[in-house]
C-alpha cells in the first residue's frame, strides 16, 4: 500500500475533471485518440491502489477494484459521495475485472478467477475457479478481458515461466459456459513484433490491462511496466504501438469502454502522484 502526501490525499477528496493539457508532446498517437489530451478524473483515497475498471450503464459510473481489499466499488467520478463498494472475498492480490454482461468476474495474480455472485446486494459472494493446479505455479497476470465471440474470457501474462527469456506474453481462456481453463494458450503476444514498432527495446511485454473496443472490434492492450499501448486483433495479432508518456499515464492498470467507443484508462498513485481516471474521447475515422 502506497501512502501520499497529506496535501495529495485532500486534493484527492475534492474530486472533479481537468484536461490534461501537453502541448508540446509530439508523441503518436493513434488515429481514433488523443493521448496526450485526456480528461482527468481524480479517484477518492480508497481507490488509490484501482488496478481494474469496468464502464457501467453511464460516462459517469464505473466499477473498479482496490487492488488489496477484495472489494468492487461502484465509482461517480463526478461526483464527491463516497464510493458504494461490496466485498467479494478476503483480502488478496486483485488485478482485473470484467464484466460479461451478465457476469461480474475478478482476476487474482495468480490466476484465479472469482465469478461474483449478488452483485449490487447486502449478499455479494463470489466462487474461485484457480488456473490449472497441473499447470507450473510461476505464473503472474494482470490484464483479463472478455471476448463475446466464444464465450470466454481471456487473461494474459505478465510474467509466466512458458515465457522466460522470450518475446511474448501467452494468453490463456477461461470458458464461461463451463467454468474450466484451457491448458493451452489460445495466442502469444508477439513481443519482437512489438518491440519493432515501438522502436525501442523490449525484453517482454508485460500487460496490465486489456479489453476489446465495442466499434473498431480490436483488443486493446495497456501495458504499464513497458509504458506502452497495444492493439491487436482479436486473434492477439500486433497491429499499432504507441508510448504512453509517464507524466500522464504514470501507472495505467485498468482500461474500459464506453458503448460509443470512448476509452477510459485508470492510473494507480505513485509517490507524488494520486490515482486518477483519464477519459479519452472517441474520434471516428471519416469514411
């Protein structure tokens, strides 16, 4: 748990929206987005360690996760009540959330996956369903998405001992209809094909974040370690990298969007910095 300074934690309390404004950041960017101008949403104290988001019924609303409480907060980032929040299980090492549209799913380090029941209720519970005990136990994730197409639900590695020494990042499912992980991955971020489009060298890529984008059907990929923004296909297949700037995604965990396509990326505190929520508006390419 980090602690911040006091004058942080009082502008934390106070809320509100800011763009953030970085006129001379010449950095790509892709063609739907402006990263270097997003809007800023400043997230109360108890949401400073926020490692997964999920837009939920409006721009205002968000569901999101303390990363140590094993709680899921419903978040008005509008406004300055606190967060109604509902605890799913015992204190442990939270990564992920997704939300299937009918399922409320939480993402472990380990692996594990808590399929919640009651959500929104005085009875929230929620079932574990661990990745494979077969499997070696050297596995650490961070980033889980739900692909409607099968049904499943994917989470990727962030650091696994399949990927030791390599340029990848393996991807594993979770079938939602049987509550049973595959053994095998069903893709491998390509981790060389990610470093030629960066231009810069990466040992491995290391998601924190993923989802699909509900218009352009792309998976987008944050990944905090290596300051990067992926997207791929549906398939895990690289198509465009662009940089994250640390002065304004200095530790981006959760990624979610809205139905007309705008991305809402969180970022965790830092030592001089609060937790905060950045909004991205969607720019449709003209046809």
């Amino acid at each position: 748990m980090r602690y911040l300074p006091a004058v942080l934690l009082v502008v934390v309390f106070l809320g509100g929206c800011n763009n953030v404004n970085h006129d001379k950041n010449t950095d790509p960017t892709p063609a739907t987005y402006d990263l270097a101008n997003p809007q800023r949403y400043r997230v109360r104290e108890s949401m400073q360690e926020i490692s997964g988001l999920v837009y939920y019924q409006d721009e205002q609303h968000l569901v999101g996760q303390n990363d140590e409480e094993g709680r899921l907060y419903l978040m008005d980032i509008r406004a300055d009540e606190r967060y109604k929040h509902w605890k799913f299980a015992k204190s442990g090492d939270y990564e992920d959330v997704v939300y299937t549209g009918k399922d409320w799913v939480v993402l472990k380090s380990d692996g594990t996956l808590y399929v919640v029941d009651h959500m929104f209720t005085d009875s929230v519970a929620s079932t574990p369903y661990a990745f494979p005990a077969e499997m070696p136990r050297q596995h650490e994730f961070e980033a889980a998405y739900y692909d409607p197409r099968t049904n499943h639900i994917v989470v990727l590695c962030k650091n696994c001992i399949e990927d030791k020494h390599l340029q990848r990042a393996s991807a594993y499912q979770f079938d939602m209809a049987t509550l049973t992980y595959d053994k095998q991955p069903v893709y491998q971020l390509d981790g060389s094909r990610i470093q030629q489009l960066a231009g810069q060298d990466i040992k491995r890529i290391r998601p924190s974040a993923a989802a699909i984008h509900p218009i352009e059907k792309r998976l987008y990929i944050l990944a905090s370690v290596n300051g990067l923004l992926v997207i791929a296909d549906l398939d895990g297949k690289v198509q465009e990298v662009y940089p994250l700037r640390h002065s304004i995604y200095n530790q981006p965990e959760g990624l979610a969007f809205a139905p007309n396509g705008d991305m809402y990326i969180s970022n965790e505190s830092g030592a001089q910095t609060s937790a905060s929520i950045m909004k991205l508006v969607y720019k449709p390419l003209k046809k």
